[in-house]
C-alpha cells in the first residue's frame, strides 16, 4: 500500500527538483534541545503524532538500530540491515519532559507486538526506545513497568528499551509526510487499523493531556478541550491543524493602530505594529518578532517545496510563515494568520500585564 504512494510522491519530487527521490536525502538540522528515540512502526504516524506535543520542536523520520550505515528506504524494508522505522524527537526540556514523551509513546502503539506495528509487519516495523543517557533508560524502564501493572493489556508489554547508537534519517520525502501528502496519509493510517486499535484500548484516556511543565508559568497552553471551548473554529483550524485563513478578510492585514500581537492561545508577546508592514499579501506581515525567543521556526512541506513555518514558543500555535523577501533591515516577512493572533492596543498593554513594552513606543515610529 506504501509503495504505491512512493511512487507517486517521486514522480512529483523529480517533476520540481530534477532528482530521483533515492537522491534526496535528509539532513539533521542542530538544535539547542533534548532528543529522544523512538520506533512505533511507520515512523509516518509517530512523526505527526510527537509533532502535536507542545514542546516538541521538531521530529525526524529516519532508520535506527540496525548495522548499516547510511540505509534507504528499501534498504531497510528489505529488513536486512537490522534497522527499524524511528523518530528522533527534539524537545525543550523545560516545556515537556521525557517521562510525558513517553506516556505520549504508549498511546502510539501496540506495545505487546513485536512482530511489526499493525498493518505494517516484519523487522523494521516492531516497537524500540532508544535510550540515550542512564537517566532515560530508567525513566523508560520504569515507564514500561508502570504500563504493565496497569491491566490496560492482557498481554504482556515487551517493547525493548536499548542503548541509542546512531540514526540516520529517512529520504526528504518521508519528512512531514503527513502534511505534504494528507490525504493519501490519512488513508493509509485509516486502513493501518492503527487508531481504531488505539482508541479501543485507550478510550478517554487516549489524548494525553500535556501541559508544558516548566514553562514560564505566565504562558502555558490549555488543554484541548479548553481549546475546542475557547477558540472560534477558525482560530483551532489554523493554531492546531495548520490552516491559513483567507487573505484580505480576515481581521488584522489591514489594522494600523499601534499595540502588540500576541498568541491567541498563550498570550505571549510576539510582534509589535511598529514592526508592521503592508506586504500586499492580505495577511498580517512583519519584518521582526518583538520577542524572538517566543517565535519558533521548523520546515514545512504544505506546498511541496520547503517553506519555514512560524510557531509561538509555548502554546506552538502555528502562526504562519517567514520569507527573505521583506523590506531592510531584516530583508524578513513574517506572514501570518490575524486567527491566531490577538492585538493589545497600547492604551490597554499596562492594564493586560504588557506594560514593559511600552518603551517600544516611545518616540516617533
């Protein structure tokens, strides 16, 4: 069933750049955050579903755990090169911990199957955590122990957990798979059987509620069914699922008054109107967060050819994009979505807790 969708994702990989999707490769892109390893069977699934954790920056797809160095795909489907489908998780530590990763894992997978992971059989598709420090390998060991005295299965979890020793990630095509081909993924993640067996054992238990843990307290983001309740479905569709809302209708591409825009989810501070610019595009555009550390970037493939998405540091809200063709000094536009903002006008940025940045409008813009 997989191979045929490859085939297809190839031909258009050729048609827009010229090579063979065996020559497009992955790269890691290094980060000042934690990684974690996991293998739940197609690394398609575990990828979208780490993804969606607040404090996950971002999630490779790749092969780990085998004796080949460097592996294709077919390589390993082959299952001779002793690999198995894995992620490599990047996240902040001081948003989510690894013992929340791991609870986010066990409800990603059937973790008394080693044989593969639901439609997807064989070698390179059974269930590994890759430790790569003692402490993981405790929090894990115990992770597993806790599962298993549970009584949630009635047979026995026996996922290994073993030494991390290299990853190397998956050809591009596979990175966001879900987002660069959503129809095709979710119907092979329909036919995979995978959920109807995740929301059988897990029930309402099944969405994790993760809160970011050692946040700055002042921004954490709700749970969702908070989210579902506050947010207008426009504002859920776009800081949740990735939608963009229409250019030129909707409420700030064309807001002059000076203030802040912050997440609409969180609150936290992320562009000012003195940065504000009208780009011609209908949406919202600046050249400059008003805090940087708030706004994450991280590759997205919506539209086939790699584009950087913008996503707020603690509620990661998706708010848009950022291109290298804005006005000097920065040369930068942040194109975003007025649904998953919210504007503070500066009358009222003191009485909202916005008051240190009001020195942002002193002066003549």
């Amino acid at each position: 069933m997989r191979a045929s969708v490859f085939l297809v994702y190839s031909f258009i990989v050729a048609l827009f750049t010229g090579n063979s999707y065996a020559e497009t490769t992955a790269t890691v892109k290094p980060v000042n955050e934690s990684i974690a390893t996991f293998a739940g069977g197609c690394f398609w699934c575990t990828e979208s579903d780490f993804e969606k954790l607040p404090g996950v920056k971002e999630v490779i797809s790749g092969f780990s755990g085998g004796h080949v160095a460097n592996p294709s795909y077919e390589d390993v489907s082959m299952g001779a090169t002793g690999h198995v489908e894995s992620v490599q998780v990047y996240y902040d530590p001081n948003l989510i911990s690894y013992e929340t990763l791991l609870d986010a894992f066990w409800r990603m997978i059937n973790p008394t199957d080693n044989d593969g992971q639901f439609v997807d059989r064989g070698e390179p598709y059974r269930p590994l955590i890759f430790y790569h420090n003692e402490e993981q390998k405790q929090k894990a060991e115990q992770s597993r122990q806790v599962l298993n005295k549970s009584g949630r299965y009635t047979a026995p979890v026996i996922t290994e957990i073993r030494k991390f020793e290299a990853f190397y990630p998956a050809e591009d095509y596979h990175q966001d798979y879900y987002k660069k081909n959503p129809v095709r993924y979710n119907y092979y993640r329909f036919k995979s059987g995978r959920d109807q067996y995740l929301e059988k054992t897990w029930g309402d238990d099944l969405h994790l509620k993760v809160s970011q843990e050692k946040s700055s307290g002042q921004y954490s983001k709700p749970s969702d069914d908070v989210l579902r309740k506050t947010l207008t479905p426009l504002q859920y569709k776009v800081t949740q699922e990735e939608a963009t809302e229409s250019p030129f209708k909707n409420t700030y591409w064309d807001e002059k008054r000076e203030g802040i825009y912050v997440d609409v989810v969180t609150g936290e501070p992320l562009f000012s109107s003195r940065d504000k610019y009208d780009s011609g595009t209908g949406w919202p555009s600046f050249s400059k967060p008003l805090v940087p550390e708030n706004v994450a970037e991280k590759k997205d493939f919506f539209m086939i050819l790699p584009r950087t998405e913008v996503r707020s540091r603690y509620g990661n809200s998706h708010l848009g994009h950022v291109f290298t063709d804005g006005p000097k000094p920065t040369g930068l536009r942040y194109c975003l979505n007025s649904a998953a903002l919210r504007f503070i006008p500066v009358e009222e940025m003191a009485a909202a807790g916005y008051g240190k940045y009001l020195a942002e409008f002193q002066g003549e813009k």
